[in-house]
C-alpha cells in the first residue's frame, strides 16, 4: 500500500467516524504503521486531534481532524486537494 493510499484510508475511516481516535492516544500500529493521536484543545473544550507517525521511515504529513467545523486536513491543505494529482503543474508546462 503507497503512502497516499493509506492515507486516503485513513482520511475516509476518519469522515466514516470509523476510526476510533482514542485507541491511538499512545503510538499503535494502525494498518501497518504506527501512529499517535494528540488532542486538540481550545479554552472550552476538546474540537478534535492531530495525527502523526513517529516512527515513520518514509517522510509522514501530519493529519488534523476538527470536528466542530467538519475539517480534514492533511500539512493544513483541504486532505482531498492534497491527495489529488497536481493536475495544475501539469497544465503550465
């Protein structure tokens, strides 16, 4: 499985309300590589978490779920604009 398949996994068990976040609160092996969640906390409460990859060899993007506004992101870029292709790149050349 590439890294952007993985990560389309993730993303759609994550908007699936699959992905069961507080299991990961210390580093588990999820689908092969480990990850860690991190709570997301603002002055009243919990409105989502962060995911990273501690112990990747391949260099991981950081994931961020926040539930209150119903956004993923993956490096803060809309997750579905990060996994497309770069069809823009391709057009100016």
């Amino acid at each position: 499985m590439t890294i952007e398949q993985y990560l389309y996994r993730l993303c759609r068990n994550i908007l699936k309300e699959r992905f069961d976040w507080r299991k990961y609160l210390t580093t588990q092996s999820y689908f092969g590589r480990d990850l860690c969640v991190t709570p997301l906390h603002v002055s009243y409460g919990q409105i989502g978490y962060t995911i990273h990859f501690p112990y990747s060899r391949d260099p991981m993007p950081e994931l961020a779920y926040d539930w209150e506004m119903d956004d993923l992101t993956i490096d803060e870029k809309d997750w579905q604009k990060w996994l497309s292709p770069e069809e823009d790149d391709e057009e100016e050349e």
